[in-house]
C-alpha cells in the first residue's frame, strides 16, 4: 500500500540513497525522521517526518531510522515501527518492517526494537560516522552511548569512529538540485497555491475577517491533495501587513486598505510559498498603485536575473536597484541611489532579503554562498555567492512596508505589499512556477470584479 500520490516513485529514493553512500566514501550513516510531538495531554500536533529523512526513503511514519552503510559494500537499512493490529486499530495502517523494505526499495528492514544491537554492530570498526549532531537531544545522547559502548570495547579490538561528520552537510548539496521528479511534484503544489491566491481574490469584501480568507486558503489546499499549508498563512489587512511575521490573522478587513496573504501548501512534503497583495474593495488606489507596481517592477527584474549566467545574490541586487530608485521618486528616501544604498536608509522600508531556497522545507537547505574560494566563476562576486544552476528552486520576493513615521507623507501610511513567486531555474533560464496566480493591477481588478 504505497501512499496515495500516485507517481512515488521508488528508484528515485534508491538512487539518492545510493548517490549519498558515493558521497560518503566510506563510514555509517545514522539519519532519524522526527518525533511526534505532544500538543497537549494525549493529542499531538499533525505528525511531519524529518526532511533529510524523507529525502531519503520517501517513508512517512514516525519512529523510523535509516542507516546508510557505505565502503566495499554498499547498502540501506530502514527501522521501523513493527505492525500492531491493537495500534493499528487506534491510529491507523503501519508497514512493518517486511512490507517497508519490499515497497520503499532498501536493501534490509528491521524493526525499530532492533536498532541498538545492529547500530552497534554495524558501527564497529567504520574509519567515519555521519550523524548530524546538535539537532535532537536526546538523539545525541543516543549516539553517544553506542559510541561509549564501543570505546568500552577497545581492549578486545573494536575500533571506534574517530571521525564525526554531518551527514546533513552532504544531503544539504544533494536538495539544492531538484530531480524532475521533484519539479514535478512542486510544480503541483505551486499550482494548487496560485489557485487559493487567485480565490481569495474572488472571495475577498470589505467587512470579512482575516480568518475567513485563512479558511478559504484551507479548504482550497486539502480539496486538491495538499496534505498541510507549508507554513503558517500570513493574512495581513491594512497595517498588519507592516508586520513581517503576522499570523494573528483575526482582524476586520477595511475598505479601502490592502491585504497581504503569504500562503502556500505542501505536497508530499514539497512547499509552494506565494505572496499576492490587493485592494480588499477590488480596486487599487492611486498611492496603493504606484507602491505595488513599483514592488512588481523591482520582482520583474528580480525574476530576470534568474538563470544560469548570475550568482545568488543577483535578484537581490536588482530588486533592491529598482525599489531604491523608487522610493527615491516617491520621496520616501532622500538623496541619491549610492547614498540610499550606503547609508542603508531604504531599511524603513525594505528590510528582508529577496528569496530563499524552496523545497522539503519553505527555506530550504543549501549554502548560499562557496566555502571553496575557487569555485567562484565571477567578477564582482567578493561575497562568495554561489551560482544559480538548472534544477535550483528559490523564491522572489520583494516587498514595501511603509509604517507610521515622522519622515513619511500620511498617505503613505500602513501600506505594506510583497509579491512572491516560485522560481525554477532551468537550462535556458527560468521557469515562474506560480505564474498562474494573478498579479498586474488590471489582472488583479479584472479578477476582483469578475
Ligand atoms: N512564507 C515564508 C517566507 O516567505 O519566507
Ligand atoms: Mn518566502
Ligand atoms: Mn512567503
């Protein structure tokens, strides 16, 4: 009974399980998913396996270790939970370890009882051990005493690993370039969360709550497969949108003011994350046009400067080139381009970075700038950022939040838009995989009054 979506595909995990013992070289791999965390007494928050671990096996119950042995003879070995018809019978199917093995591709299965005996010994004697340490506590604790036990063993010749590496380190390189089996399932979770943004606008009126349109957003997700929102849905109305982190999203929705909603879904684990931001009465005022065009000019350059030929940091660049001029124009900084950009006064304004990798999770992992020096291809490049190549996922996302201030004409006040999107970069450029969500003015007003 392999899950419901219907194109899991086993080799594809066998493959990354494969291309990462290579990357090991030699040594044993320890990589647990989550615990399940309690909410309150006997109730827990909705389960959500560990990305690494999900990365590597596809497998979603919890209470699951794989271990990556890797040297002469390479193989995969997943602990899981044994079946329980008592248990199964409460909270629902579980494989055990026999089906597991058979359906998700690895090499062995053992139940999760077992894992203490076969770590230890399969442990002894590895030159190398790749555990990601500092992530769970009582996990550390784990991996300490199977370490202990062996170095309580030296004297009858059992060799401990001296050498500790993060075995997330390398599954970090692998998740910054996504199969197109993963383009692929983002790209449907991208679409499924451009159709809520492009709802809410249909739904929105003055005088409804910000939780309404979160509800809207829900139902939207779940009704297309997404098994959860990906993050917290921020929907932010008139001021609240000046607030970068809101998720309060109780407030009554004003006629005449904006409302940011930053939400996107999850899809067999992969995130969307989309920003749009509209007139909540259907129609842009005029200082509400010139912000929010000037937010799309500055994403608009942004986007093009997705691809292959720029580094990491170029999108920011240009978003910031192009909202910088703006607020000059618009007298929300004074003084030229450089002095703005020197003196930092467009913080008021603008005070978050363009993007971050999307994937598993909604920052995704992946090093933004080489700790290898030599792998530097540009000019100009001091900060080291690395360059964007086909199959990388990122977001572009500038905003404008404008809050009460001395230094700011009135009707200027409490404007806060963003507009994000969801970018692939490809071979020849860049694919928007959002695209479908509306956002030029006449689309966005067009869809409003329709
Ligand atoms: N929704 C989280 C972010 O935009 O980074
Ligand atoms: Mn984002
Ligand atoms: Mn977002």
């Amino acid at each position: 009974m392999i899950d419901s979506f219907a194109s899991f595909n086993t080799s594809e995990f066998q493959q990354r399980r494969i291309k990462l013992t290579q990357a090991m070289g030699e040594g044993l791999a320890i990589i647990p998913t989550s615990p399940e965390t309690v909410r309150n007494r006997d109730s827990h928050y909705p389960y959500r396996f560990d990305s690494y671990f999900y990365y590597l096996t596809g497998f979603k119950e919890p209470e699951s270790v794989v271990l990556l042995v890797a040297g002469k003879q390479n193989k995969s070995i997943l602990f899981c939970r044994d079946k329980d018809l008592e248990r199964e019978i409460w909270d629902g199917f579980r494989y055990g370890a026999d089906a597991a093995r058979d359906a998700f591709g690895f090499d062995e299965a053992y139940s999760i009882n077992e894992l203490d005996a076969t770590v230890l010994k399969l442990l002894a004697n590895q030159p190398k051990l790749y555990f990601s340490l500092g992530e769970n506590a009582s996990w550390d604790a784990r991996v300490t005493s199977w370490l202990n036990t062996l170095r309580n063993q030296v004297r009858n010749g059992v060799g401990v690993p001296d050498d500790i590496s993060d075995v997330c380190k390398l599954i970090d390189e692998m998740r910054l370039y996504k199969s197109l089996y993963e383009q692929n399932i983002m790209r449907k979770s991208a679409n499924i969360a451009a159709a809520a943004h492009n709802r809410a606008m249909k739904f929105t009126r003055p005088g409804m709550m910000e939780y309404e349109m979160e509800a809207e957003f829900l139902h939207e997700f779940y009704r297309n497969g997404a098994q959860s929102p990906a993050y917290t849905s921020i929907v932010a109305g008139g001021a609240n949108a000046c607030t970068l982190h809101y998720n309060a999203n109780n407030a009554k929705l004003n006629d005449g003011d904006l409302l940011l909603i930053d939400a996107g879904c999850e899809l067999e684990g992969y995130a969307s994350d989309i920003t749009r931001t509209f007139p909540i009465n259907g129609k842009f005022s005029a200082v509400q046009k010139d912000v929010y065009e000037l937010v799309l000019n500055a994403q608009a350059a942004a986007i093009a400067k997705v691809n292959s030929e720029n580094h990491w940091n170029a999108p920011h660049e240009a978003a910031l080139d192009v909202l910088i001029q703006g607020f000059i124009d618009l007298k929300l900084c004074k003084g030229s381009k450089e002095a703005v950009f020197d003196s930092g006064t467009y913080s008021q304004f603008y005070m978050h970075r363009t993007g971050h990798w999307l994937g598993l999770d909604v920052h995704d992992a992946g090093e933004y700038q080489y700790s290898n020096q030599s792998r530097n291809t540009q000019k100009n490049n001091s900060q080291n950022w690395r360059m964007l190549e086909p199959g990388m996922t990122l977001t572009v996302e500038p905003g404008c939040y404008i809050r009460p201030a001395e230094n700011v004409p009135e009707h200027f006040w409490n404007i806060g838009i963003r507009i994000e999107d969801d970018v692939l970069v490809t071979q020849d450029g860049s694919e928007v995989m959002t695209e479908k969500a509306v956002k030029t003015v006449t689309d966005i007003e067009a869809l409003m009054q329709s």
